[in-house]
C-alpha cells in the first residue's frame, strides 16, 4: 500500500479550486491529525491561530498554573489568573485573608 497524506486523501491537486483552503476546511483537517506536521502549509499561512489551537489540542496535559484555578467559576478564574499575572492577590485571597481566624486577638 501506498501512503499518502490526509490532504492528498480527500481530493486530487489538479481538482483543488483556488479557495480549496477553507477556515472550516482547515478546521476539519486539524480536528483529525495527531501530528503538527501533518496540516497543510497553506492552512497554517492562512490561518495562523489554527497552529495554536492544534498544539494546545495535542499537549492534552494541564499545567499548573490552569490547575490552581480549575474549581472557581470562569469569571473568577480569569481574574485570578490576570491578579497573578500582575503580582497581586485575587478576590479570594483577599477575602481568605480578611476571614482567617488568627491567634493575635
């Protein structure tokens, strides 16, 4: 058997019209592959944020950083992760703060 790439797979070079290559058409591709390698130049010239997506698809794993924030509601999280960006407490370290039983009084 002779293998070929996906792109290949769906229709022939010479059948390609002009706007063959679609956002959606790309996006469909990039749903399918496993590798990097595999997405057409084209699509990656045309639709750069396509690339991003499809590393962030493939890394499948979550760092820490998103971890920290996986139980709060997607507003609060966002703020938290921009309070810390910044160097700055969020909401609910504040709030801990202020709420915490201490041993000075």
């Amino acid at each position: 058997t002779v293998f070929c790439s996906l792109e290949e797979t769906i229709v022939d070079d010479d059948e390609k019209p002009s706007s063959f290559y679609s956002e959606k058409y790309c996006e469909q591709i990039a749903a399918k592959i496993h590798l990097e390698s595999s997405l057409p130049t084209e699509c990656v010239q045309l639709y750069p944020g396509l690339l991003t997506n499809l590393r962030r698809r493939l890394s499948g794993t979550k760092n820490d950083h998103a971890i920290a924030f996986a139980g709060m509601g997607p507003g609060e999280a966002a703020a938290a992760m921009a309070a810390r960006e910044k160097g700055q407490l969020s909401h609910a370290q504040i709030q801990r703060r202020f709420t915490k039983k201490s041993s000075r009084w």
